[in-house]
C-alpha cells in the first residue's frame, strides 16, 4: 500500500564493479548498500552490477533486500562486459507489467522494466542506461534505440552513465579542454568530428533532449529541467571521475530522462556526494524527486496501446 508519502525518490548510481574488489573485499558494496538505505530510492537505476547474473542473482537479491524488498530486474551480461544494468522497484509504489532488454550492438543491453504507479493507470517504462565507454558511434545508436522509448502516448523515465556530455550551451564552459588531457586513449573514446574539428561527444544527449526544428526534445533531461525550470543550478554538478585525475575536470556524464509530461512532476534533482560516496565508488549517485500527486496525474492518461512490445 502507499504511504502518506508525497515523494516518489529515483536514484541511478554506477557503482564501480558492484562495490567487489579483484580479490573479493566487498566493503564497498556494504558502504553504498549504507547510502542508498540513506536515500530509499523507490526506483533504483544500476550500472555495474559486476557479475549480478551469478550464483542465482544472489547479489542482486541481497540488494534488493537491503533496499527493503525491492522487485529487481537484470539485463544479461554480454561477452564484451560482465558488468550488467539493472532496475529495482518499491513494491509498495509500483506493479512491475512486462519486462524488455534491448542489446541491438549494445556494450551494455538496456533493462527496461514497464510498471505502473498504483493508482494511475498509464504504463510507465524505466531503463537503467551504460552506454558504451570506447565508441562514439556505438552511443549514437543507443541513443536512437532510446528514442523508441518516447513515440507519442509513452511515457518514460530513464537514467545511467551516458560516457558523453550535454548538449547545452550553459554547459559548454565546464566541457573538457582536450588540450590539456594528456590521455590519449580518454580522447578518442570521448570526442568526435565536428566542423572540421575534434570536440566533446555530446551527440547522444542532442538526440534525446535537443529541440530541432522547433520541434520539442524527444525527453527533457533533468538536470537542464532542474536548473532552468525551477532554479536548481547544483542540478548541472559534475558527476565523474571522483577518482581519475589524469582525464581532466569531473563532468557531467551521469543523468535522467523524462518524457515531458513526467519531467513535469520534478520537485529537485541532486547530484549526492559525501566521503561515502568518494570511498565507495567513482560515480555520484543522482536523485530525482518527484511530487508522487503530479507523477500520478501525468500517468492519468489511458494507456499506451499494447503494441509497445515491439520496441
């Protein structure tokens, strides 16, 4: 049943390698299981779930215990990566409805659960997001398969590790000076052609939250929503490495998406860092709060049409 509550809470968090080390040291796993009992997120978006799929998904079910009982989803690990995405959901708040993983040349498939918030008899599709760390044009696709997320009666909420940067203007001064990066190999994984120039790849942030034509962005991201909507410049706070310091200034790479009418329902967006966090992985967690009334009247809407299973 749901609470009084008014707050629905979303976290997405790439935890380096699931909190294990090499040799098995699992303190940090019990660290940021800490952090994120602190912030009882109702959706939870993973990256890294390093081996999740093992042993029964026993990882994955000790930490969907930890978050109180939370129903957990796993995308499948791939050849290229053992280090899955995946989703858990309040049981309290939502009813998982059908489950989709999309790995169309994905380095890491999409977990994309559709659940509805009880209550509100709209679906509403979550993915947790790692796109691929070394290929500028492997993102370019994951995005567009992101897209399919937003055609017209959807609606969508997603978030993860992007390994690129926005697209905004207002953000273009905090974006790496390349001159300065003395990486090589961080280079040509992060910047693409662009006028005849190398630049930060921000293409995949432009095709899920760009206006082009007039037309409105596919998704609003939140970040840019938080900061130019309802005044919340620390929404726009870098987010990785918390831990490289060869690669340059930490940037911005890790956000949320929203079809817009759900991005309407955004009370704060916070990038939540403290001496756990730094110890515990080499990614900021960050939260989305939404006005659990707001969210409930932006799924009012009826359904989209069931034909969604071809995405």
């Amino acid at each position: 049943m749901i609470t009084n509550e008014e707050h629905v809470r979303v976290v997405s968090w790439n935890l380096e390698h699931n909190g294990i080390e090499r040799d098995g040291t699992d303190h940090r796993w019990h660290l940021a299981m800490d952090v994120l009992a602190g912030l009882r997120p109702h959706i939870l978006l993973r990256q890294e779930l390093t081996r999740g799929h093992m042993y029964g998904m026993s990882a994955v079910w000790a930490e969907a215990n930890r978050l109180g009982g939370h129903i957990p989803f796993l995308a499948r690990a791939t050849p290229e990566s053992a280090n899955p995405t995946g989703v858990y959901i309040d049981r309290d708040y939502f009813e998982p409805v059908e489950y989709y993983e999309h790995a169309t040349g994905m380095w890491h498939p999409i977990s994309n659960p559709v659940v509805r918030l009880k209550g509100a008899p709209k679906r509403l599709s979550l993915a947790s997001v790692h796109m691929c760390h070394f290929d500028p044009d492997r993102r370019l696709n994951e995005a567009r398969r992101l897209t399919t997320l937003g055609k017209p009666g959807m609606a969508a909420l997603f978030g993860g590790d992007f390994n690129s940067y926005p697209h905004a203007q207002d953000e273009a001064v905090s974006l790496p000076d390349w001159a300065e990066v003395a990486d090589s190999t961080h280079f040509e994984h992060r910047t693409v052609d662009w006028c005849g120039e190398r630049v930060s790849d921000s293409r995949p942030d432009r095709i899920l939250a760009a206006t082009h034509y007039d037309r409105p962005p596919v998704f609003a991201e939140l970040g840019q929503f938080a900061a130019t909507r309802l005044g919340q410049r620390g929404a726009l706070a870098p987010t990785s490495s918390l831990w490289r310091k060869d690669q340059g200034d930490m940037q911005r790479i890790d956000r949320i998406y929203a079809t817009p009418r759900v991005a309407e329902a955004l009370i704060s967006l916070e990038v939540v860092v403290n001496d756990e966090i730094r110890e515990a992985s080499d990614h900021c967690p960050v939260m989305a709060t939404f006005s659990l009334s707001r969210l409930r009247h932006a799924l009012a809407e009826p359904p989209a049409h069931a034909g969604d299973a071809d995405l």
